[in-house]
C-alpha cells in the first residue's frame, strides 16, 4: 500500500486551479494523484511510464489507467482524512475519468508533459 507520507510530486499532469492529475514518485516507485469529483479528496495509485504513456497519446482514458494499476486497495487523502478503499469503489468518481488525454482542454492540460518524460 501506498505511503503518501513518503512521496513526493514531480510534476502536474492536468491543472485546473489545482492539481486535477499529479505524478508523484517514492523512490523507483511512480505514482499518480486523481482529484475525485464531490471533493471526495484525491486517490493515489501506482502506475509504471508504460502505461502512463498509453494515456497521455489518448490510447486509455483515466478510468483505464486507474483501474489496470497494479494496486488493489488505494489510499484517499482529503483536508482531513486518509483512508483506504477498494480500487473498482472509486473508478466512477475520478475527475475527468472517461476522458482520453486529447479531449481534455489544453488549457488545463500539460502538453509539455510527454516531451518532458517520453522525449518523443
């Protein structure tokens, strides 16, 4: 299980007036932090640069890549709380979740973000 005490945000992913979609990492460890919507907190999963690239060229959505992480149960960090559910309770409830990479506004987007980790 994820320690979220011990990670640390290496960039934003999507942004709109805070951190929609984070990368995070622990070591060899990547991982990502989806806001859920109803300021439910954010969720925070373990992904590897292979399947993080499948969603920023619009190969998965963010319901794809969150549900094919490796992690069973996922940890829910709000203003107040940490907890831990089961990974398929929260699949309906990540912001932008049925959205591929590409149909989300390149406003909030970081198109520089596959550059920058992928070099392609």
């Amino acid at each position: 299980m994820i320690d979220i005490k011990k990670i640390k945000k290496i960039d934003e992913i999507i942004n709109a007036e805070g951190t929609i979609l984070g990368l995070y990492n622990n070591g060899n460890e990547f991982i990502l932090g989806s806001y859920l919507n109803n300021n439910l907190g954010t969720v925070y999963y373990s992904v590897d640069f292979a399947m993080l690239k499948k969603y920023v060229t619009s190969q998965v959505t963010l319901r794809q890549l969150y549900l094919d992480s490796k992690d069973t149960i996922v940890i829910v960090k709000n203003r107040t709380n940490t907890d831990s559910f089961i990974k398929e309770d929260l699949a309906d409830s990540l912001e932008l979740g049925d959205n591929l990479f590409s149909e989300i506004s390149s406003g909030i987007r970081n198109d520089n973000f596959f550059q920058k980790y992928f070099g392609d």
